[in-house]
C-alpha cells in the first residue's frame, strides 16, 4: 500500500506500466539477494576458494556494468520494449543454466551471460519509465517507487533465499525462472511500443563496448588478485586496464554513433551521482558479502538465520516510496542523497569492531541505518543521474548509472575480498574474524569517499539542480559537437 500511495495520481495506464517495471527490478534485486545468502552453501557444494566464489558475484556484476552501456544505447536504437522483451528472455534461461551449474566455471560463465541479459534489460526499463512519466514530481514518485520495489526484491530474496537454500541451493537459480516469465507476460500486456527511431547508417558501437567491459574486468581482476600475486603482475593488468581506458575515449571520439557521447561526462551534477553511485556500491555489495560469511562461518549460522539477520536491513523497502520523497520535496536531492552517504559511513563503522560472539543487538544498529542510508542514497542518485537529460538519451543516462552500480558492485566485492584474504594467516575462526575486520575497511572507505564527492552538490543549491532541465533542450546540439 505504501507504493501506492506514493504513485497516487498515475493514470491507470501509467500505473500498470509501472507495475510491469517494478516487476523486473524487483526480480533483479531477488536474484542477486537469495545468491548472497546462498554463496557458503555453493562454496561448500562445488569445493570453491573464497576468491573463486567472489567470482560467483562478481561475473555476475561485471556482465552487469560492463554492457550496461551497449544496453543503454541499443535502447535508444532499436526500442525500449523489444530490448525489454528480448533480454528478459535471455535473463530467464541463463538463470535456469545457473541452477544446472555443477562445476565452478559453469556456474560463473552463466552468471556472467545472466548479468549481460541484465545490462540490456534494466537501462530499457529505466528509460521506459523516464520516458513515459512527465520530468518533475511525476517521474520523481515513480523512480522512488521503482527503487523501493528494487529495495523489497532485496528484502525479500534474502528471506526466500534461506528457505530455499534449506532445500537446495539450485533453487535460488530455479525461482526467478518463474518469476520472470510472469513478468514476460505482463510486459507483453502493458509496456508500450515505442516508436521505431531512424537508424539509416546508425551502426552500434561493438567495439566501444568490448574494450569499456575488458577494462572494467581487468580493473577487478587486477584488484582481487592483489593479494596472491607478484606486484609486478598486478600493474601490468592495471596499466592493461588503462590503456584498454583510452582506447575507448578514442573510439568514442572517432566514432559517428559513439556508445557514451563524452560530452555528457561534463554535466557536473551527472559524473558526480555515477561516482557517488559507484562507490556506494562498492561499500554496500562488499559489506554484505563480508557480513554473510562472518555469520555463518565465523557464528555458524544456517542460512535462513542469516536471512533473518539481515531483514532489517531491507527497511528501505518501505521507506524509499514513503519517507524519502518528501524528503527530496523539502531538502532537495544533493542533502539527502549527501544524508544516505553519511548513513552509510555510520553503519560500516559500528561494524568495524565486530567480534567472534557479538550478539544481534550489537549487530542490529548497524544493520538498521544500512537500511536508512540505501533508502536515502538508491532513489535519489537516480534522479540525479537522469534529470535533465533529453530523451533521446535517456538509455545512456540510465546505462551509465547502472555501469556505475555494478562496477562499483564488482570492485567492492574485489576490494573486500582481496584485503581479507591477505589478512587472513589461518584457516580458523579466530583468523578469518581478523580477515574479515580487515575488509571491512574497504566499505568503510568508499562509503566516505561517496559522502566527499556528494558533499560538493550542496554547493549547486537546488535552484541549480532544477535548471538542468533547461538546459536538455540543447543536448542534440552539443551531440553534434562531440
């Protein structure tokens, strides 16, 4: 009832637009929930290391973020619905393949062709809606509601994904089958066609995208294999990564239809809710992996305990299309975004001293203002990342916000893992307790460096924020200009 409240006034069309939409974030965010509390499970079924079943998450992520963008610009190209369609398909049969997975690398490569289906799937639905409900208060309520429902698919893949790992760890892989094609089949009934761009001469940009996502995975790999490997090894990736960087800024600048117009990169309001977007990702995805694995293989909690555990967290779910609104309405997006960031910070420091025999209440504080601060941060970075933008490039906006989400996902969860596996000396509980304070550092960090950066938007004053509006008229002509 409280989504829709939030959504009060939407026309019945818009509404159930906007019902098929939260459908596909909600299975989203189920997905990627019950396999974090699933990964100790899969780990022990399939004998994987803790940086092999990082993997698990991270291909995932890295399928993710790394064609997020290609996704974006095909929806622009060749219609929001049909992408929709096409790739929710291809999301329902890879997670069935997931499910089948009984060697380490089969599981990974489907999560991995899984995150690539999601790439092209949620910047068409973003755009769907940023597209079909009027910039301002209108399009404001339905991304607070979209991200609320993102927040409640969480919520509630943590709990599903306990039960069924109870019974069986494959299903976690099985459910979001049935899922989405309840989705697909709703989305055939209300999503609207859009009309069919003119793409005479129009070619994607494939090697945009190949040299973006190659980077981006050896950025991670890099990151991950830190700790196990000679620092020799670890600069060559990442000077690889860099290069593969600039090769991309020069494909972009050469070609006729780039995958990301840099132009766009100048919009100071935009680079800085991708960055803050980014890191906080990066402290969230790696502060839950670490959390998981200290309740059940430090505590020895089943996995529906850890569920539970984590539930509270999923707070956001109602506050995100209630609560936060109306805090945008008042203090504007730059000091609520700024308030979720420093939230964040909070609840990964109250964490910092955890202990071998910490009880629920010492853990819960830290757990409830993760809650507070996702529904603060999630929503508004998405306005933020959108506003102001012509429709046009609505995909782009929308793929260049989710690139940001999943790559600051797959560098957190690479982050966090490489730090508490050097600082990990034993196999024993008292020695991967010491691992994990050690990475909880890194959530910790980024966190801050997300509420610095978001600091600077105050300065812009909701005044200005508003005038990004305007300023979307003449988008076609500095496309023009590079």
């Amino acid at each position: 009832m409280s989504a829709l409240s939030a959504a009060d006034g939407l026309s019945a069309r818009k509404w159930g637009i906007l019902l098929v939409l939260c459908g596909a974030i909600f299975l989203e965010g189920i997905d990627v929930a019950m396999l974090n509390v699933a990964l100790p499970s899969i780990r022990a079924d399939l004998a994987l290391s803790t940086g092999e079943l990082q993997w698990v998450m991270s291909a995932y992520v890295l399928g993710y973020g790394g064609f997020m963008l290609l996704g974006g610009r095909a929806a622009d190209l060749f219609g929001r619905r049909r992408m929709f369609v096409r790739w929710l398909t291809v999301f329902l049969v890879f997670s069935g393949l997931g499910g089948l997975a009984t060697q380490g690398w089969t599981l990974i490569a489907a999560r991995f062709v899984t995150g690539v289906a999601a790439a092209f799937l949620t910047p068409a639905a973003l755009s769907v809606i940023t597209t079909s409900f009027a910039e301002g208060k209108e399009r404001n309520k339905a991304l607070l509601v979209y991200s609320g429902t993102a927040a409640g698919g969480f919520t509630i893949g943590l709990v599903a994904g306990g039960l069924l790992t109870a019974v069986g760890w494959r299903w976690v892989f099985f459910a979001p089958v049935i899922l989405s094609a309840l989705v697909l089949a709703a989305a055939f009934v209300f999503v609207p066609r859009s009309a069919r761009p003119d793409r005479h001469g129009t070619r994607v940009d494939i090697a945009g995208a190949l040299t973006v996502t190659t980077a981006l995975v050896l950025v991670v790999l890099a990151v991950e294999r830190a700790a196990h490997t000679r620092a020799a090894v670890t600069a060559a990736t990442l000077l690889a990564a860099l290069a593969l960087l600039l090769v991309f800024v020069a494909v972009e600048r050469r070609s006729a239809a780039p995958l990301v117009r840099l132009g766009v990169l100048r919009d100071g309001p935009l680079l800085r809710a991708n960055l803050s977007a980014m890191l906080f990702a990066a402290g969230f995805f790696g502060f839950q992996f670490l959390v998981v694995l200290y309740l059940q293989e430090v505590r020895g909690w089943s996995t529906l305990q850890t569920s539970l555990a984590m539930l509270i967290a999923g707070i956001d779910a109602v506050l995100s299309p209630t609560l936060t609104p109306r805090l945008v309405d008042r203090f504007g997006n730059a000091r609520v975004i700024l308030a979720g960031l420093l939230l964040a910070v909070l609840s990964y420091g109250l964490f910092l001293p955890v202990g071998p025999d910490w009880s629920y209440a010492a853990m819960f504080p830290s757990l409830l203002i993760l809650g507070l601060a996702f529904s603060l941060a999630y929503g508004p970075l998405t306005i933020a990342a959108t506003q102001g933008v012509a429709e046009e490039e609505q995909g782009l906006a929308g793929g260049l916000l989710n690139t940001s989400f999943q790559f600051g996902a797959a560098l957190g969860l690479s982050a966090a893992t490489a730090v508490s596996v050097a600082a990990t000396r034993a196999d024993t509980p008292a020695a991967l307790l010491a691992g994990y304070r050690a990475g909880l550092l890194v959530p910790f960090a980024a966190a801050g460096a997300a509420a610095v950066i978001s600091a600077f938007g105050l300065r812009t004053g909701r005044g200005k924020e508003s005038t990004r509006g305007h300023a979307a008229a003449d988008v076609p002509a500095r496309a023009e200009a590079g």
